[in-house]
C-alpha cells in the first residue's frame, strides 16, 4: 500500500509539475506567502492589545495581499482535489485551517479540517488513513487530473436520476425507473454516437471571443491606475473601514493550542479510544 502510494505520488507529481512549467515564479511567490504566514503568528501565551494606527496603514494594499493570499490558497486545494496526494492535501489543510480559525473563532470548517487532521495523523492507522483520504475523491476520467471529491459526484449522480425521472413523464413506475438509473454507465455514449452517426444539428452558438473580456480589461486598467502593491501610508479603502495584516493576525498560539487540546478527547472517542 505505501510503495502504491508513493508511486501514485510521484506521478502526481510529475503531472503538475508539467502543467505548471509557465507559472513556476508565481508557485514561488506563494510559498514565500505561505511562510510570511506562519511567521505573523504571534509567539506569547496570552493577547496583548496592539496600538491601531489607521493613519499609517495602507488599506488597498492590505486588502491586495490578503485577496491574493486566499486566492492563491483556493487554487492550491482545487489543483489538490483533482489530483489527491495525501502529504500535499494534510499541509494545505493546516493553513486552511488557521485562516478559517483566524477569520472566525466558531468556524465549523476549522473544526471540521481540526478532526480530519486528528483522525489522519494521531487516531487512525496509516493504512486506514491513506484509504479513507483516497476513498474521499472518485476518478470520473481515468486520467491523473480528473479526480473529484465523492460528495461531488453524488450531486451529480443524484442530479441525473432526477432529470431522468422527470422525463418519464406519466411513466413513472419502479420497473422503468429501474431501467433507466441502472443505465446509467453507458446511456450518455450511446446517446452521442447515436446523434454522431445520425448527423444531428446541435444549435448551440458559442461567442467568438470571451464576454468577459471587456470587464477583465476594466479590472487591468484599475489595477495598472491604482497600484495595490505599491504601498502609499494613509490610503483608505472605502468597503473595509479596518483590516487585518494577515488573515491569522488575531490568533495567537496560546488559544490554537487550548482549542486543540479541548478537542482532542473527543475525536478519540469518536472511533472508541
């Protein structure tokens, strides 16, 4: 199981390493993002209040740092949910975890990454853990990349029977309904060689160029006039009155630790330790 999983690892790896050749400087830059993070959280064990100086901050740049901060995150876990590496997901998730803890004190993500994270690297066996990590994720394509999580194809399986069941109209027994959700695997290919072969018209117009291109050039040319990330002191920002250096700033180690250590009695009993 463990040399499987380094193998599946390795591959992992050399396909994202392949699709991210182009954007190897911007990688970079959030891992630096990443340890400028855990270099904010405060060290002492209890809080002390810190002097506001509105008159000083920057808040565009602020609001700049910390949309690319949760930006970059963001694409980090959906590039590790279509391609799961158990090592790469339980890392994304610790800081993940200190950002919805940072952002709210009663987060239930917080807590609910804090029980997988017990359960993965303390409660259970590492053979379980790799197969309830693996077992989270279903390969719709059969290729590296195109892994979704379980609850996701659920919906989508859930969301097929219920279209199909609607176009049965007034023939809605248990036989038929039967017959329809048990073809399932193959009724969606037999349909478009079906179309393919018969030569069927499908109108579906599709627009030259993007519409979206008109609003992305606005946004550049806002960016380019503004200059988030050049700091200028005393500059307000209108929809934000107060805002944190760093998404974690309010939390310090001391509370982390007491609010790990409440909970970890009850994960262990949760498997009946």
């Amino acid at each position: 199981m463990k040399k499987r999983d380094q193998g599946y690892s390795s591959s992992c790896h050399d396909q994202n390493e392949q699709r991210y050749s182009e954007v190897i400087d911007v990688l970079d830059a959030y891992e630096d993002l990443v340890k400028d993070v855990y270099e904010k959280i405060p060290v002492q064990d209890s809080q002390k209040t810190v002097k506001k100086s509105h008159n000083i901050k920057d808040g565009c740049t602020i609001y700049a740092h910390n949309f690319l901060e949760l930006g970059l995150l963001f694409k980090e876990l959906s590039d590790a949910i279509h391609c799961p590496d158990r090592i790469r997901m339980i890392s994304i998730l610790k800081l993940a975890m200190l950002v919805c803890k940072g952002s709210s004190t009663k987060s239930k993500y917080a807590l609910e990454i804090l029980r997988f994270l017990c359960h993965q690297l303390a409660t259970l066996s590492e053979k379980v853990a790799n197969e309830s990590f693996y077992g989270c994720f279903v390969n719709t394509g059969g290729k590296v990349d195109t892994h979704i999580a379980a609850d996701m194809a659920m919906e989508h399986l859930v969301r097929n029977v219920k279209s199909h069941i609607q176009a049965l109209h007034s023939n809605k027994s248990e036989k038929t309904i039967k017959k329809r959700t048990g073809a399932f695997a193959g009724l969606s290919t037999i349909c478009e060689n079906f179309d393919r072969e018969s030569d069927m018209i499908i109108r579906a117009h599709k627009h030259k160029s993007p519409s979206a291109d008109k609003d992305e050039m606005m946004l550049f040319d806002n960016i380019h006039r503004m200059k988030p990330f050049s700091n200028q002191n005393g500059r307000p920002l209108g929809s934000h009155s107060s805002l944190s250096n760093s998404l974690i700033s309010k939390l310090t180690r001391h509370q982390l630790q007491s609010w790990i250590s409440g909970h970890q009695v009850n994960f262990k009993h949760e498997i009946g330790q």
